[in-house]
C-alpha cells in the first residue's frame, strides 16, 4: 500500500510537470509519459481494477493500434514502420493513466491548471520576447524569421504548442476557477490570456496555429454557454491592436496576410506550391494501396518513387496534413478511425447545439466542450499538419482526452 501510494504520488509530479516538459522538445515528455504508462498499467493489472482498459473508447483505440502494427508488418519498410506502431499504445495508455491519477486525487485537476496556467504565461512571455530580440528568454535562437521556438529547443513547435493546449488551459480555467470565489479573476484573466494568445500567434506569422486559433475562436463562441462575451469582445481588441500592428509594420502584414492569400491560391494561381507535390503524393500513394497503406512512418521512402514524386517539395518525413498521411500510410483501414473520431466530436458538438436551442438544456458543461475543442483541432482536415507518429505532437493529442474520460466517468457516477 505504501508503494503504491508513492508511484501514484511520482506518477502526479510528472504529469504536473508535464506542461514544462514539452516545452524541452520530445525526449523528457515521451519519458514523463513511459513511465506514468508503467506505473498504472502495473497497479490496475495487480488491482485487476479493468474498468480503465475495458470501455467502448479503449476498445476503439486498441483496435486502431493493431490497425497500425497490421500495416505495419504488411509494409516493405517493416522495421521502420515498426518504429511508429509498435510503442504507439503508450499514447493512449497515458490517457487512460491521466483518468486513473485524477480518480485517485480529487486536487489534481487544480494543481494541473495551476501548473498548465503558470508555463503558459512563460510560454507566451518567451514568445514575445523572442519576436523582439531574435531569441527567446533562454537564448534559444529561432533558424525561422517568424515562427517561434520551445523554450529549451531550437524545434519551432512554440505556436502549436499555445493553439493547441489553449482551449484546455480555458476549460480547466473553468472546472477550477469558475465558482463566485473566482469568477471575476477567472473572467479578467481568461480574458488577457485571448488578447496576448491571439496578437503573438498573428505577429509570429504562424499560419497553422492561426488557423487553430481561429477553430478554437469560433467553436468558444457557438458553443460555449458563459464565455461568448468574453470571447466575442476579447477578439475585438485583438482586431483593433492588429489592425494597428499592421499598419505601422508593414512587414507584419506581408507575411500574414499577403503570403497567406498567395499560398491559399487567391491572389496566385497556384495553392501552396510547397504543399501541392506532397498532397498529390500521398493521394496518389493511398490510391494504390488502398485498404491497408505503405505503413506508418513510409511515406519518406514511398515518395521517392518517380511514380509519386511531383518535384522537389514533394518529398519530407510526412505529407503535412494528417488526413493524407493516414491515407497514405494506412489506407482506408487506418482512415475509417479517422473518421469515426471526427463524427464522434462533430456530432456531440452539434447534439449539444440543438439541445441548447430546442430542449433549453445543457448536454456538456462548458469544460467538456473545451476538450472537445481540443479534439476538433486534433482531427480538423483542411490544414497543414505535424507528423502523425511524432511523439511529441502525440502527447499534447492525448493529454485532453485523460480530462475527458474522467470527466465522463464522472457523469456517470454522479447520475
């Protein structure tokens, strides 16, 4: 009892300190996470406590990850395609294992928010002044005019990783900070928080994580019931102060509007030149192998072929967008998860809308729509992407869906 007491109490200071790690780059959060995976899988197995690996969502994600490891073996890369499918389950294990840990103690929730709000704010902090000055508050030089690095990494990941754990930040703002105690705080500074959000990721010129904040923006004011207002009017100053940073730095506008319209196709006659060969590839490629893909991680050798290769942007480790690269690498087997995870969130989303307008009911709290969210801007098809297998992308993909099954299960016992 005492050991177990102490892996549990080891597994909650590494997910607290998971929001830093990440920022490190992808070895320390892979690790965190490996050894949180342990720890859990080693006391619900000896507990024989199933209810965390026997449920429809594990059922689904477990299928997915012999969905993988079945193309996998069926590639003509096996042992690099092996590399990405074979551990791929310590990914949603984690998930699981995020539940398990806020089973176990109910002030976990607060301390994470605490944390994730704390690292957020040296987050955007560091992004600002590493806009300035060319580095950011640990020296970390940036090999990109605009896009931002991590704190402790010269990867250029910063603009993902503040699109994409925002809209957690905001529901764990929420759960924990909502009551009449902290509301006034919660709503002034949730309201900063959009303001400095959405004016370092437009200066930044990263068009990804301004496409993400721009999902994350609208679905805060469709489906959010208490912060529409919040985010409504926090967009409008942060129109007014772009607008302002536009005009006088008329560099600013060229990167972010200018090239963004060129590279969409409007004001050029093609649509992402840089884009386009990988995207042809990898349709291509699914084309042909059409149920089960190359395999994970394959789409670097397959494109070489001169069959798929469309010149010199086509090939890279991945084609840049998730939906080609599932295609591509694991068929329509692989995609049909896709799919379904997509429908799943479109359609509470929207079940939720209607509830609202016709029942006056609320079916999610405003927190679970904030995971929602999360999920809705890990699926969104029609943008560039990270490498689906990349560890580092795939713990800030799995982080939210731990707070969510929790947070169902929680439901559940409270009906």
């Amino acid at each position: 009892m005492y050991l177990k007491k102490k892996l549990i109490h080891f597994s909650e200071i590494l997910l607290l300190g998971l929001p830093l790690a990440i920022l490190s780059g992808p070895f320390l959060p892979d690790l965190f996470i490996s050894i949180i995976v342990l720890i859990f899988l080693s006391i619900v197995v000896i507990e024989k406590n199933w209810k965390y690996l026997l449920n429809p969502f594990s059922i689904f994600f477990i299928s997915f990850i012999f969905i993988l490891i079945i193309t996998s073996i069926s590639s003509n890369f096996i042992y690099l395609s092996l590399e990405s499918s074979l551990f791929y389950f310590r990914f949603y294990f984690f998930s699981l294992a995020v539940w398990f840990l806020l089973d176990k103690n109910a002030n976990l929730s607060k301390k994470f928010t605490i944390v994730l709000f704390s690292i957020f704010l040296i987050a955007l902090f560091s992004g600002y002044y590493q806009y300035n000055f060319g580095y950011n508050i640990f020296g970390i030089v940036s090999n990109s005019n605009a896009r931002l690095t991590l704190l402790f990494n010269e990867k250029l990941y910063m603009g993902g990783y503040i699109a994409r754990l925002f809209p957690l930040l905001v529901g764990l703002l929420i759960l924990n900070f909502s009551s009449n105690k902290y509301r006034k705080l919660n709503v002034l500074v949730t309201f900063i928080l959009l303001i400095l959000t959405d004016v370092l990721i437009f200066i930044s010129g990263e068009r990804t994580a301004l496409g993400l904040l721009l999902i994350s923006t609208v679905a805060f004011i469709i489906f959010l019931s208490n912060l529409k207002s919040i985010r409504v009017f926090s967009l409008i100053v942060s129109i007014i102060i772009i607008t302002f940073v536009s005009i006088n730095f008329p560099s600013i506008k060229e990167r972010n509007v200018n090239h963004t319209l060129k590279q969409l196709g409007i004001t050029s006659d093609e649509y992402s030149p840089r884009h386009l060969p990988m995207y042809k590839s990898a349709w291509n490629i699914y084309l042909d192998n059409l149920y089960i893909g190359t395999g994970p991680k394959t789409y670097r050798k397959v494109c070489l072929e001169d069959r798929y290769n469309f010149g010199k942007f086509t090939c890279n480790t991945h084609p840049h967008n998730t939906y080609l690269q599932v295609m591509s690498e694991t068929g329509t087997l692989g995609l049909l998860f896709f799919i379904i995870a997509m429908f799943y969130v479109g359609k509470n989303l929207i079940f939720h809308l209607i509830s609202i307008f016709f029942n006056k009911k609320i079916h999610f709290d405003d927190y679970q729509i904030c995971l929602l969210i999360c999920f809705l801007l890990t699926l969104w098809p029609f943008q560039p992407s990270m490498n689906i297998f990349n560890n580092w992308i795939n713990i800030i993909y799995y982080l939210p869906l731990g707070f969510y099954l929790h947070s169902l299960n929680q439901n559940k016992l409270e009906n």
